[in-house]
C-alpha cells in the first residue's frame, strides 16, 4: 500500500451534505487521517475567510481556496493568485448587460455587482457569505474568484472568455444556475501541485475527494482521486475511483478502500 501522507477534500457535496450538515462518519475519517499523521487539507470554491468556522470545527488549518487562488498551509499563506483586472471587467460588462449578478471574492471580503437581488440573497444564504460588500473599482486588481449567478436560461452562454479561463457550473441543488470562472492554470489541481512540492509530497502519496466539476484538475492529478457518487456526472471520467454519496459516507467509504480505516 502506498504510503499516503495527503488528503484533499472538496466541501460542498463533498464534507456537506444537502442538509448542511456534516456526516458522523466524514469527522470519524478526518479525525482517524490525522491520527495517521496524513495531512488534511481542504480545497474547495469558497472564499477561504468564510470557512474558518468549518476548518476550526474539523481541526483542519490548512487551505485551497477560491478555486486554487490562494493556499494556506497550517495558517500561512503561501501562494495567491489574483485574476487579471481585465477579465474581471469583461465579466463584469458581460454581467451588466444580461442582468447577471456576481459575487467577486478577495482574501477577506465578498464584493457584489448587487447585494438587494433575491437571486443573490439564496446564494449567500446558500453558502454562508457574511462578509459581503458592494463592488467597487478600487478593489479590481484583488479578486482572487468570481461566480457568476445568471438568471438560469443559459445564461453562460454569453461569455466569450480569454484562452486559459472556463466556467465551471455549481454543483449544488438548486444552485445550477450559478458559474465559478475557473483558470487553466489557476485552479485546485494546480494549487493542490504547489502545496506537494512545497511539503516535499509524492503525488502519489495524496489522496482528493470531489463532486463539482471544478474538482477534475484535483481528482486528476492525485494519486488517488475520488469522485462522490453524488458527483456531476461528467467528473467520473476524471477521478481514478468513485464513492458512495455525501450522504452514504463517501469519504469514509473510499478512505475505507484504500486500506485506511
């Protein structure tokens, strides 16, 4: 068996549930990884200032964030990514023009194109964004992330975006209508290479679980990557394993495969 010394784990879909909740058998597992001194990192789309709570309730400290903008490990940061300030404002015409909002993220504050839409209301409730402002100018060079709420009719469509960026639609129950604006060469699986090389890791010796298709540069990358069985249905061709569901204790289940627990 290898000798794993790294896991990678997605939040939404992938720790929680639909419910928000969180599994018995997920902290069991996180617990036990630490226990075998294996390395817990989480690695997800949200705004690494929201999920302190999370990472504190789980003993978790270390990072990816914004979609592989910004790592932190064991509370330093050591790599931060911000987007181009000209395809920010391309996003942000686009969105202008088709009555899109977005939620633009820096490493301590959520930026909105509107805070009174009840559109942007479900998703900050959604996600728990407390930290919310409105967009402003002076803040174009700091965006580390971007979603994308359309009004649900295509709406992506309507981005003709630069070589080297792609949308990544959120896998969430009633969130399909929202896009995370993922770089080729900014995004998890790049972020979670960084953090091997820095901690002198073997890609072999990691471990990455998921469910969004902003998960298959991770999944793909990792020794061992696992797609929930809950996952978007096209991230299976991605990851080296599949799991039970979120709410079938998928991490468990898969850690549980691979000799662990």
């Amino acid at each position: 068996m290898p000798n794993y010394k790294i896991l990678f784990l997605d939040i939404d879909g992938t720790i929680l549930t639909p419910d928000d909740t969180i599994e018995d058998s997920t902290k069991i597992a996180i617990s036990e990884m630490r226990k075998q001194d294996i390395e817990v990192v989480l690695a997800t789309g949200r705004p690494i200032h929201e999920i302190k709570g999370l990472g504190e309730e789980l003993n978790i400290s270390s990072y990816i964030g914004y979609n592989g903008a910004l790592g932190i490990y064991e509370e330093e940061t050591i790599f931060a990514e911000p987007m181009h300030a000209n395809d920010v404002k391309y996003i942000l015409d686009v969105a202008k023009k088709h009555n899109h909002k977005l939620v633009l993220y820096t490493n301590t504050k959520n930026y909105l194109t509107d805070l009174d839409s009840d559109l942007v209301k479900t998703f900050l409730q959604q996600f728990h964004l407390r930290q919310n402002e409105i967009f402003s100018e002076e803040v174009i060079e700091d965006i580390l992330g971007m979603t994308i709420i359309t009004t649900g009719n295509n709406g992506e469509e309507h981005y003709e975006l630069n070589d080297g960026i792609h949308l990544s639609q959120v896998n969430v129950e009633g969130m399909q209508h929202c896009y995370d604006v993922i770089r080729d060469k900014v995004n998890k699986g790049v972020g979670i290479q960084f953090l091997l090389k820095k901690l002198g890791i073997e890609r072999e010796s990691s471990i990455a679980f998921g469910d969004g298709m902003n998960d298959k540069e991770m999944l793909s990358f990792a020794g061992e990557g696992f797609a929930m069985g809950n996952a978007h249905p096209d991230l299976f061709k991605h990851a080296k394993h599949r799991t039970t569901d979120v709410t079938d204790s998928g991490i468990y289940n898969g850690l549980k495969k691979l000799g662990l627990l």
